[in-house]
C-alpha cells in the first residue's frame, strides 16, 4: 500500500524520548523551552509558544489578541474545522471569504469586501503548504487595524518572498503526526510581540504567570518534555524532508501536467511550497469523477485524501448556527480536489505507480 502519509521515528528520537522519561521531567519544563528557542530560531520570530496541539495554538492565539464575544474573525472556508472553531471558542463570529481558484487560499479581495465594523481579526491559512499573498493581506489588516494571524498548521518552512510564513502576524502550527514535522501531538504560537508571547505562556498554563497567581481565565495547554524532544529532533530535519516532498511533487507535475482532465498544484512565483498536501483537481474532462477516480486508486494499492469534501460554512455545526454564506469557488473546489502521496518517504517506484495508474484508469 502506498500511504498517504508515512510517519517514521529514528534512533535518535528514541534515544531523546528516552533521556527525558529517564530524568523524570515529563510535563513542561527544559525540553520545551529549548524546542520554543529552535523553533523561533527558525523562524526568525521573537517568541515562540508551545502548546498541546493547533487547535490550541488557534485558540489562545485569539486569546491573546483579546478577541471578544461578538467580534468577527474573517476566514476562509476552505480549512480544516478547527480554523474557524477557535473563534466560536472566544464566542466571536466566524466570516467566511471565498478563496483563490489557483492556490486555493483566501482571496485577500474577498476578504476586504467582508470587513464590518465588527472585524477584529483575520485568520489566514497556507493551505496544502503554499503561503498566501501576504503583501496584500498585510496591508488590508494595516489599513483596517486588523489583527492577522496565521494559520500554519500545513506550512511549515514555507516562505513568501524570502520570509516564513508564521512570521508577519501571529502564527499557529500544528505538530500532528501528519504534518511535515510533529511531536506526536503539538501546537506552537509564533509572535514578535512581547505581550502577545506572554498572555500566550499565561493562557496554556492556568492564566499564571507565577505559580498559583492565576490572572485571567486560562487552560491546560501545556506542551510535555516528551513532546518538545522529538520536535527538537524533527525540526534538525525538516528542510531536508520538505526538499523530497518538493522534489516528489516535481515528479508528479512533470507527469500529469498533461493529461486531460488533471490540473496539478500551482505555485505561485514569489512563494517557496512545501508540498505538505500535493492536491491536484479533477475536472469534468477526466474520464471519471473524482470519487470514482479515488476508488479506482484505492483498488491499486494508493492512498489518497480529499482535503476537504465539505467547506466550513456548509458542516451540520454551522448550518445549525443559521450559516448560508455563497462562497462558489471554494464550494467548486470541494468537489474536485484529490490529494496524492508525496511524503518524504515515497520511492520511484511509488512515484511511477501513482502517474501509472492515474493515466491508465
């Protein structure tokens, strides 16, 4: 079976674990300190925030920004759930922008014809590993005093002119096992405001900033020692590994690029992608639907993913909540997207099956 994904744990991570389970540190404490400092290394932010997953990052990211009941948070509809859920967390209202046929991130036009004078917020997302225009978005969320945060959590090492997204507003990643790095389960807030950096250490810890002094309202957030080893070990190798997704879906481009039907990922020019979803469309030219196309893959052996067959607005949760935004773009995309394996761990021969079998069909 060629996965999907493919999650692979060395000696060295082992060993890493194993010293921190040895010293008795478990919960938070050096390990993840010294993952934050990497992280922000990396990135080239002030700060960084460890927490217990993205969707916790999403949340106290709004947190911290002082996101209030009623306020509205612009966003796409075209992400995972937890996107828009963090503002239904704050009791804010989620806005949905329809996103960009090509890169199939929010349009930043869409976004500036739904601002009120209840947006607070915009959360962005670098879906599939490919940043948004973010000259544009930065100077709607100027001109208007928006807050920008960035949703990450598929992005990591992904850069927009020379610069890693994360680092122009607030930025949220996700460490699930899935991701182009993990910690088996993880989250990271990235800011260079001082203030930001600490609401978020008081958020995930109880809203204390000294032991047992609790200052505002507060969660268990907490990222453990456990955890913040094996990032430390992931993030050594994460530009190694988003060179062989890069490099696979080089591959899949130069061999379906032609065949009728298929339209492969593009880049755009000033962004550097990191394939961490490679996510093709299937249109009505192929000789068969998606569904159809992803069944046939499954009998051949071939993992694939429809990431997502529902947008946010449409989900029973939102429909509750009396949602009937027209977002038909985003709406269209969800009914052709299909993504193939392109893992760093994928061989040639995977390669040459998958194309074999998506021009065979």
């Amino acid at each position: 079976m060629i996965s999907i994904a493919s999650v692979r744990m060395d000696e060295e991570v082992a060993g890493e674990v194993l010293k921190v389970i040895q010293s008795g540190q478990l919960a938070q404490g050096p390990k993840v300190e010294e993952f934050e400092k990497a992280f922000a290394g990396y990135l080239g932010t002030k700060y960084a925030v460890a927490v217990n997953s993205g969707t916790a990052a999403l949340h106290v990211a709004l947190l911290a920004a002082d996101i209030q009941p009623g306020d509205e948070v612009i966003t796409t509809p075209f992400s995972f759930i937890a996107t828009a859920n963090c503002g239904l967390f704050c009791n804010a209202v989620p806005v949905f922008a329809d996103i960009d046929n090509k890169t199939f991130n929010i349009s930043p036009a869409a976004i500036e014809k739904k601002i009120t004078s209840k947006t607070k917020a915009v959360i962005i997302v670098h879906l599939y590993g490919q940043a948004c225009e973010m000259d544009e978005i930065s100077e709607i969320c100027l001109k208007h005093n928006i807050i920008l945060i960035e949703d990450a959590c598929q992005a990591h090492g992904a850069m927009y002119k020379g610069k890693k997204v994360g680092s122009f507003g607030i930025g949220c990643f996700s460490f699930y096992p899935t991701k182009n790095m993990t910690t088996g389960e993880g989250g990271m807030v990235t800011t260079n405001d001082e203030n930001i950096a600490r609401l978020s250490k008081m958020i995930r810890a109880h809203g204390q900033a000294q032991r047992y002094i609790h200052d505002l309202l507060g969660y268990n957030y907490r990222m453990t020692d456990i955890a913040a080893a094996i990032g430390i070990c992931q993030l050594k190798k994460l530009d190694e590994a988003n060179t062989k997704r890069l490099k696979n879906a080089k591959y899949l481009t130069e061999n379906l690029g032609k065949i009728k039907g298929i339209i492969t990922p593009y880049i755009a020019p000033e962004c550097k992608h990191v394939f961490h979803q490679y996510t093709i469309k299937v249109t009505e030219d192929y000789k068969m639907s998606r569904d159809e196309l992803q069944k046939k893959m499954l009998e051949k052996g071939i993992g694939t993913g429809i990431y997502y067959p529902i947008p946010i607005h449409k989900q029973p949760l939102y429909q509750k909540l009396g949602y009937n935004d027209t977002v038909p773009t985003a709406e269209a995309v969800s009914r052709q997207v299909l993504s193939l394996p392109v893992h760093p761990h994928l061989t040639e021969d995977d390669l040459q099956t998958i194309v074999k079998v998506i021009k065979e069909v």
